[in-house]
C-alpha cells in the first residue's frame, strides 16, 4: 500500500514536470523574456513538489528539471541564461534545512523575474529615445518590449507598419493590439516588406538571442527586414533586455523547425514543407543595440 | 419593336464586354504571359460579335475596347504589349471588306499568340544553359516559363526551393506541380528566404514587366528574394519572353494594389491592412535577364 502511493506521488511530479515542459515547448506565441519569466514561474512551483529528504537531493533534482527546461527551446537564450543564473544562485546559497532553502531558492526566482521585468521596463524607456514624435516605425512580429514602447509613445503621432508573420502571425496580434490603442497601424504580408520600408522612417524589432559578435537570432524573416532596410538606407534597431545576451556564435545556434501542418499543406513524396521559426541577422545591417544598459552603436 | 431588338443585342454585347474585362481583372492565378494571350483570345472573339456597318468604325470599336482590356491591370505590362502590337499590325492591314478584314484581324492575333508561345519556349531552352545538373534553384511565385523549365531539367536531378506565395499562394501552386512531377521541392514561407538561399546554386524568377532601365516588375516579395540572393553571393536571374520589356521607368509604374480581404484580415479604426502584388527590383541586383534571343549578362 506504500509502495502503491509513493508510485502514485512519482508518477503525479513526473506528469506536472512534463506538463511544464510541453507548456514551454507548445508555447509559440509569448516571447523569449516572457516564456523565460514562465519558466522562473514554474521552478518556483516544483521547488515545492520535489519530495527529497535533503538540500543536495533537492538541489540535484532542480538542476536536472531545469536542464529539461532549457533544452525545451533550444533557440532561445534567454530561458537558458536566466535558469542559468539561477541555478548559479542557488549553489552560492549557505546551507539551510530544505524548508530554508525552499525559501531562499523562491525568492531568488522571484528576485530574477523582478529584473527582468525592470530590465524591460528600462529598454522601453530608451527605446523612446529613438521613436521620435511622427515617426513611422517598421517592425516584425511580436516584441513586448517594441509593443509597450508604442503605447507609451501613441500620443506622438507615431505609426506602425507590421507584417502578419506567417505561420502563427505574430504580427497580425501587434496590429490587433496597436490599433485597439489608437496607433496608425499598416498590416501588410512579408512579401511587401521591400515595398513599404520605403516609407518608414525607422525599424526597431526585438530579438530572441544577440551572440557574441552582436548577431540577432529573432522570428524568421527578420534578416530579409534587415536587407530591406540597408538598401533604403533605414536605420534598424534591436531592442531587448540584456539577459538575451549569449555567449554563443552562429556555429553553436541550432534553429527550430517546428510542425510542416502549421503551414496548413502536408508533405508528401517529393514535396518537404520547412517551418523554421528564426533566423540570424548578421551585425553588419544593424544599427544599434538597445538595453537597459543603454544605446550601444554599432561602429 | 425593332428598337427593343437592336437594344437587346447591343446590352448582350455591353455584357459580354464587361465580362471579359472582369475576367482579366479577377484573375489572380495567371501570369501576365498568360493573360496576355488570353486577351488575344478574347479579341478574337469580340471582331465577330462587334456589329458595324464599315471597316474604319470596326476598327474604333475595337480600339476603344483594347484600351479597357489594357487598363484591366497596369501592372501587367504583355498585355499592354501585345495588343498594341495587335492594334499597330491592324493599322497597316490594307482596305478590306468588314468580312476580309475580321478574317485578317484574327489571323494577325493568333499569329502574335503564336509568337509569344515560341519565344517562351524558347526562353525555357536558354534557362536550360543556365539549370546545370543537380542545380539547387529557388524561384518565387509562379512563372509559368520556370515551370516549363523545371519539367525540362527533372532528369537532371535539379532541386527546387519556393516560398509559399501570400496571399494566395501561387508558390504552393508551382510545388504542388513541381513534387507530382517528381521534382524534390521544398515548401517554405517567404520569411524563411533568408535561411534557404544559403541553401541553393542559383535564383531563377520570371517577371511581369522588364523596364526600360533593366528594373523588374513581379510578384510583391521578388525584390526581397533578389536582395537575399545578393548578400548570400547567389546568381540572380530573370526569365521572361521580350513582350515583357517596357520603355516605362520606376517613375511610370502603378502598382496593383488589391482587395485587403485577400489577407482574411478585416481593416478597421487605426488599421490599415495593405494588399500591394508587385514590387520592383532593382536592375543592379539582376545577375542577367533571359528572353529568347538570349542570355543578357549585367556590367
């Protein structure tokens, strides 16, 4: 009969710990800062679902869950560096009784996502700089930090240009969101994008991960934006909080494909349907990069 | 009671008018070649509904009518072409019966339908020098001479990459013709043209319309694709029979700008949702443009 309910209680961690894996994995709509915040939510929570007997049982545990985490989304650095910086605090943390460091490893978590969240608040703020009054602004798919910027600056008479962003239009959502708020929105297809970057003044877009030499990992279609905007000669801003930095070049990214089905054609022999969902923007065609820590230019 | 006749039959002629030209407006799944020997078609048909007393008010009529069937899509530049040509070979048609000169004016159009048919085979032969063996090709939209030549080289264990075609997909249209004919095709969506041109030998589209300074008129996205091609350092080559070429610059063309509904997006306040089919490419990003008398190679 022990044995039985010890099973049960096994068997109930490991569906949550999936679960929580599958949200991550499944999650093609929230960003690389939001979907890295989630995750923080989530160990959070299985802190408190490891049945160990001691700190060091707990502490392993957590490490192999959060290895699970990060590799959950393999393109996105932001969830592997705030994990990583977390798991970084719990192994300086003293030694505590379990409920201690249960504690402790919460409110690191939540010191993390508080960060974050400032972090984003700042680059928004600097963004302003940039998003002159009457600018017309380029962007592509979904950025939080590019959308609040827009609303913090809508009484400026500044409008937006948006490509839907096929598979999942991400960007179709801005524009929803955009004009529900009053901003002078433009909706257009990928196809346009060499179109209308004539008629823009600037484009700023977020970024899932900057490597080492100032590439841009971001919502595939993000580097043909970037072409596009160095033959008109517009500027191209990426805007996004410094835990997206990553140590990583663009030898170790290895891209996600995601479903052929999100492109609503199946395969069939002889015909393969690709679903990448980034690419890399060299650093040549980008103008600066804005963080919290401010507007780094590119030289 | 006589009146009321001649009324009926002059409405039915008005409608069958209109109903060409709706044809011409509304289709969106041809290319320019091909409307532009379907309006030869359509000439054809109308000389012997256009009911006149004389040759000289034979040739008004039909006049008048070639200017509305031109109109039907500025973008298109053969169909302008080659009714000209047609209206021009009528003018220098020497003094007929209305019954010799229909029989002539039909001639001369099926002569110039014919005409055209040649030079895009002949436009598919020449790509055949450029479609080495086990090439890796990209192409965009649906030109119906790279079809041809894909079909042509399928021995050759040629490749070929497109991207999707929003709105309405015509580059699905050519995989799906591509993959039955045992061509290995790969399906993608236009923001992933950054990622694959790394993946090809070679970029092969064919064009609405060639301007006079060498700028090319084609499915909005093209001069995307051209720009990514560059930057990866991929050949870029244009297709097309010479019907094709315009003495009109970048300063003449009129974009076809279509229904937003096409995006499956209503606009609202604030949202704007854009539905431009053509962009221009510049002449500098063309490797060198293919009509049957050759290859062009770009100084």
């Amino acid at each position: 009969m022990a044995i039985t309910a010890k099973w049960i209680l096994k068997s109930k961690k490991m569906d949550i710990k999936q679960k929580y894996i599958d949200e991550i994995v499944n999650d093609r709509a929230s960003g690389a800062s939001e979907l890295a915040r989630r995750c923080l939510e989530i160990a959070m929570d299985i802190i408190w679902r490891i049945q160990t007997d001691g700190v060091r049982e707990m502490k392993d545990e957590i490490e192999i869950f959060v290895r699970d985490l990060q590799n959950a989304r393999p393109s996105m650095s932001p969830i592997k560096n705030m994990l990583q910086t977390w798991l970084d605090d719990l192994r300086t943390l003293p030694t505590f009784t379990l409920q201690e460091f249960r504690l402790e490893a919460m409110k690191t978590a939540e010191d993390l996502r508080e960060r974050s969240l400032l972090a984003v608040e700042k680059v928004t703020r600097a963004l302003l700089t940039i998003l002159k009054p009457n600018s017309r602004i380029m962007t592509y798919s979904y950025s939080s930090t590019v959308a609040a910027a827009m609303k913090l600056c809508k009484k400026n008479g500044v409008c937006l240009v948006v490509s839907e962003g096929r598979p999942l239009f991400e960007g179709r959502k801005l524009a929803e969101s955009t004009s529900a708020d009053g901003i002078e929105t433009t909706l257009i297809t990928e196809s346009q994008i060499g179109i209308f970057i004539k008629e823009v003044d600037l484009v700023v877009v977020g970024a899932d991960t900057i490597l080492q030499n100032g590439e841009v990992v971001n919502k595939a279609g993000t580097c043909l934006l970037a072409l596009a905007a160095r033959a008109a000669d517009v500027p191209f801003y990426v805007a996004c909080e410094s835990f997206k930095k990553s140590q990583q070049t663009v030898a170790d990214v290895e891209l996600e494909r995601m479903p052929a089905s999100e492109l609503g054609i199946d395969e069939k022999p002889y015909l393969q349907v690709a679903n990448y969902y980034f690419d890399i923007t060299p650093a040549e065609l980008i103008t600066a990069w804005i963080t919290e820590d401010g507007v780094r230019l590119n030289n």
